[in-house]
C-alpha cells in the first residue's frame, strides 16, 4: 500500500519540526495511540488500538528515524504487531518545506499488512489509513498551530451625563414603576 499526502501547517518549519519529534505530542496526535515512548534519536515504541473494517486490534509497534536531515526530512521505518489481526511494517519519507502561510509537510508512505488484515482488502485498509492520516492532521495542526484566538474587549461605553430633566424622568419611572 502506498499513501502519499501534503499538508499545509500555519507555523513555522522549526517549530514543526519540534513536535514531530516530540514523543508527547506525537501520541496526542495518533489516532488510538495510548501510548508512546522514546525519542528521536533511539527511536519510539507505541501502543495503537484501531478498527480496520470489522477487525479491531491493539498493536504494538516501533518506529526508528533514520536518514535525518534537521529540519527538513527523515524516513521513519517500523512495525507493529496486532495477535490474530496481523501486523503492519513500512517506512514514510516526510519533507518539510518553508511555504507561504507556514510549513509544507509532505509524506510518501509505503506499507504492507498481513494476517487478518490483508485478508480485508487493500481498498478498506487503503481507506482507513487515510482516514488516519487526515486525523492524525488534524490533531497535529491543532496543538502546533491553533488558530489565531480574537480577543473581544468589552468597552463599557461612556453615558452623557443626565440633566435635572433625565434626573426627574428616572425619578418618576421609580415612583410609578
């Protein structure tokens, strides 16, 4: 299976760069991932739970960065198991670029499954890992680059000061109100 995508992050490549290497922000970014340890440079093992059609798994995987370029690239290679389910190994190439409106991430995967899994089909599994990618998106953009909050302030507007005529208004409206 192969999956290539881009993805447009409103920060700067620097700072994208921090958190895919941030095993913390990773796991809050990883659909179903429960758990993750390491680092960048020993590599990470992750605890994922996912539904690929009618299968549900837990699978435990690792993934090691190699041929890292900082800042611009790495190719992350690993596998994971999941018991009866199967199991699933690759590696992605992910490239940073500098773009107008932030950071160009692109990936280039290529994977291949086994066990009960291959046995789905490779239209759903293709599928879901899309659907994965495109979360996993979402996540990442939201804790590296929220959008820009507007802060409202409430200016409490200034009232003309009232004459003798506002004054006995006000004072005949408490009388009869």
């Amino acid at each position: 299976m192969d999956l290539k995508g881009n993805q447009v992050i409103a920060t700067s490549r620097q700072a994208v760069w921090q958190a895919l290497n941030d095993a913390e922000v990773l796991q809050a970014c990883i659909p179903g991932c429960s758990e993750l340890n390491g680092n960048a440079e020993d590599g990470f093992e992750a605890v994922v739970t996912q539904k690929v059609g009618p299968v549900k798994a837990t699978f435990k995987g690792a993934v090691k960065l190699t041929d890292i370029t900082e800042a611009e690239s790495y190719r992350i290679v690993g596998e994971g198991k999941g018991g009866a389910a199967g199991f699933a190994k690759g590696s992605a190439f992910v490239r940073l670029e500098d773009v107008e409106g932030g950071t160009k991430l692109s990936y280039d995967v290529e994977a291949k499954v086994g066990g009960k899994l291959a046995q789905i089909g490779s239209r759903v599994v293709h599928g879901v890992a899309a659907k994965l990618a495109d979360q996993f998106f979402e996540n990442f953009e939201a804790i590296v680059a929220p959008p820009n909050e507007v802060v409202v302030e409430e200016v409490e507007e200034e009232k003309p000061e009232k004459g003798w005529f506002g004054k006995l208004l006000d004072w005949i409206k408490k009388l009869t109100g």
